[in-house]
C-alpha cells in the first residue's frame, strides 16, 4: 500500500511542477522550490520501511527539489544556483523555525491531546533537530554540487537524459551518505546504516528517473 | 510563555513582510505568499490560552494574508491579484494532499511520527476541510472590498477597518465555529469563536495600520 501512495505522491510532486511553470515560466519553478522546502520541513520527520530499511517520505519531494534546479539550470544556466539555494534555505528554515515556536505554548481547557501531538511533532527535540539538519546540509549539497555537474555534462554533450540520469547517480549517492550519517549515526548499527543509504540512494535514483517525463515536458514540450 | 510567543510570531510577521517590501520584490512576496500559506495551515492545528482566551494561532500569519492581499491590491493590478490567490490556494491544497498521503502510508517499524501525523489530521479532519474553504472566501471577500475601498477618498482607514471586522467574521466563524463544534462541541465552539474573533481583529488592525506606514517606507534598490 505504501507504495501506491508512493506513487500517488511522486505523480502529484511532478504535476506540480509541470503546472507552476506552465503558468508563471521561471516565477514558477522558484515557487515550487518554496513550496516543495516548506512542506519538507514538515513532513521529512516521518519515515516508512521500504525492504526492511527505514526510509523518509520526504524523498519525493527532494527528488522534486533536484530536477527542479536542475530545470532550472538547463533553461537558464549556471547563475541561478545562488538563488535557488537562498530560495530552499530561507524556505526551508523560515517554516522549520516558526512551525517549532509554536511547540513552546501550552493550552489548558480544549483539545488537549492533538496540542500534545502537535508538541511531540514539531517541538524542539535532539533527533528532529538532527533531522532537520541532516536535511538542510545534504540538500544544499545537492543542489549545489549536482548543479555544476549538470552543466558541465549539458555543455559537454546536451543529450537531457544522459545530464539528468548521470548527475542522479552522483548527487543521491552524496545526499544519501550526508544525510544517514548525520541524521543517523549512533542510532543504527554499521549494517543498519549501510542498508539505509542504500535504499535511499536507490529509491532517489528511481523517483529521478520518473522525473524525467516531467523534464522532458518542461524542457522540450511546453516552452515550444 | 504563550503571550511572549505569540507576540513574537507577530512581530515575524509583519516584519518578513517589511524586510521584503524594503529590500526585495514581487517575487518575493510570492515566495512569502507560500510560506505564510503553509505556516498558517500547520499552525491552525493548535489552540493556545492567552488570558483565559482559547485562541487558534493560525490568526497571526493568516491575518498576515489578508494584509498582503491589501498590499497587493494597492499596488498591483487584476492579473496579480488573481495570482495571490491562485497561489495561495495551490500552496495549501497541494500541502495538504502530500501531507495527508504521507500521513496514511504505513510507518517504519522505528517510526513514531507517522502515526502522530495520522492522529493529528484524522483527529482535526474538520481543520483540514473547512480551512481551504475558509481561507478561499477571505481572500475573495478581501479581494473585492480593498478594491471597492481603493475608490474611497473619504475616511479610508476606519472604513477598511470596519470592513476587515466584517471579513473576519465570516473567516472565524466558518473555520473556527464550525470545525471546533465538530472537533469538541457547539457549546465551547462559540465561545472559542468569539474570542478569536476578538483577538483577530485587534491583531489585523494593528498590521493594517503598521503595513500602511511599512507602505510609506522608500524601496532599497538591489
């Protein structure tokens, strides 16, 4: 069952994208980077079990994340790295950081269990805390690293899916490693952990791949 | 604790925005459309006390919307005005999907936040329908009065004021009357209503009258 909401998740993240730049072009992309930053925020905490290995459900949209920059990059070059990273990390931190503050009130009369929920969620605690890091580091890396890989592999030969499929490979490997070993370490056994990064790296490498229908829509499609 | 934290959330609010009027563009206020947009959905899960006042925190960055929405109005045409709201409502109703189905997904065996998600939503699905609704008729309601008010030379700030009183009614009393007589009871429902009614207009007075002088304040060129 998992999977099919998977699924579900992937083709509603990629919809997205496709929609916001069909609408506002450039605009576009940069808000569905704000956008997919926010949520991720608030949803990278939870994780599911794919093979035995704990895997979080913010992939998808990190994945979304990925071949929006790279999007990016390919229509409007190298320049635009600075801006995406700001746009992600602002984002990412401005949602993280309120959402959290919230988690200091209290309530005394009403609904009383789901302010707890809220609290347990979203307070200040060492794994969120580790988890958020983890994730802002890894994807800033990313984004960063995987963005000038891109170009130089578009401006050696631009064949889109060789750039996309070759940067995939390189840049969820790094972001796996990154993001197990800081948001994991001391939790999880070396067996453990390196079963980790390797169903994240290839449930990253999967979710790219599907991505390219959409790259392929912005890139060759919409803009003719 | 909660009136210091609630205070500052205000002064986040209404100062993103002044950083943004100063020191950015158009753009950007897109880019705080969303954040504000999906800030103020995750923070209408939760109900906190201020001197004996049960109030949604939601009211603070939703408040900040409706300013952004006057602000847009002033200063933009029809075109952007309709892309506010386009994107507001994307913003929300694309979170609230995600979140949902990464909610329902079976948790990893490690995992105890997924259920925590499950119970949060499932136990405020009222919340989750009634919020887009809500905020959907604001932001129309809001749209057509500033624009209505644009035209007024005489009296404009008490009469946006009155105006707002009357928006945010409809706003408290469709998502919070409604979802809190379905989450606890018709009873306590109204009386949570009321003072967020209150609060919510002292809040979005103050922000329309500090957003006209932030409007004042001379653009820095990047």
């Amino acid at each position: 069952m998992n999977i099919l909401y998977l699924v579900l998740a992937i083709l509603l993240i990629f919809l997205l994208m496709v929609i916001f730049y069909k609408f506002w072009k450039k605009d576009g992309l940069y808000l569905y980077i704000c956008l997919m930053s926010s949520i991720l925020s608030i949803i990278l905490i939870g994780s599911i079990d794919i093979l035995s290995f704990q895997v979080s459900i913010g992939i998808p949209v990190i994945m979304g994340l990925f071949i929006c920059s790279n999007i990016i990059i390919q229509r409007y070059g190298l320049d635009e790295v600075k801006r995406i990273l700001y746009t992600f990390g602002l984002s990412y931190i401005i949602t993280f950081i309120v959402v959290s503050l919230v988690s200091l009130t209290f309530i005394k009369d009403y609904n009383i269990s789901s302010n707890d929920i809220y609290d347990l969620l979203f307070g200040y605690n060492f794994n969120n805390f580790r988890c958020i890091i983890s994730n802002f580091i890894s994807i800033m890396i990313m984004i960063w690293i995987g963005s000038g890989i891109y170009y130089s592999l578009r401006k050696s030969k631009n064949i889109l899916v060789i750039s996309n499929v070759i940067t995939a490979f390189v840049i969820s490997f790094i972001e796996s490693l990154i993001f197990v070993l800081i948001a994991h370490i001391g939790n999880f056994s070396g067996i453990e952990l390196f079963g980790m990064i390797s169903i994240r790296y290839i449930f990253e490498i999967v979710v790219a791949i599907i991505g390219l229908i959409p790259v392929y829509i912005l890139v060759k499609f919409i803009d003719k | 604790m909660n009136g210091v934290v609630f205070l500052l959330l205000f002064v986040i609010c209404i100062g993103l925005i002044y950083i943004v009027h100063r020191y950015f563009g158009k753009h950007e206020f897109y880019l705080l459309t969303v954040i504000y947009s999906i800030i103020s959905f995750m923070m209408s899960f939760k109900l906190i006390t201020i001197l004996g006042i049960n109030i949604n925190m939601s009211i603070t960055f939703s408040s900040g919307l409706i300013m952004m929405m006057y602000y847009f109005v002033n200063r933009y045409d029809n075109v952007e005005i309709n892309k506010y709201i386009i994107t507001i409502m994307m913003s929300v109703l694309s979170s609230i999907i995600i979140i949902l189905l990464g909610s329902i997904m079976i948790p990893s065996i490690y995992d105890e936040n997924l259920i925590l998600f499950k119970d949060l939503f499932f136990d405020n699905l009222a919340i989750i329908i009634l919020y887009p609704i809500a905020l959907f008729i604001t932001l129309i309601l809001s749209s057509y009065s500033f624009k209505e008010l644009k035209k007024v030379d005489k009296n404009r700030t008490a009469k946006t004021v009155l105006t707002l009183v009357g928006i945010i009614f409809v706003d408290v009393f469709v998502l919070i009357y409604f979802s809190y007589a379905f989450i606890i009871k018709f009873d306590d429902s109204i009386l949570i209503a009321i003072g967020n009614y209150f609060v919510k207009i002292i809040v979005i007075t103050i922000m329309y009258l500090l957003l006209n002088k932030i409007m004042r304040v001379k653009k820095v060129k990047s």
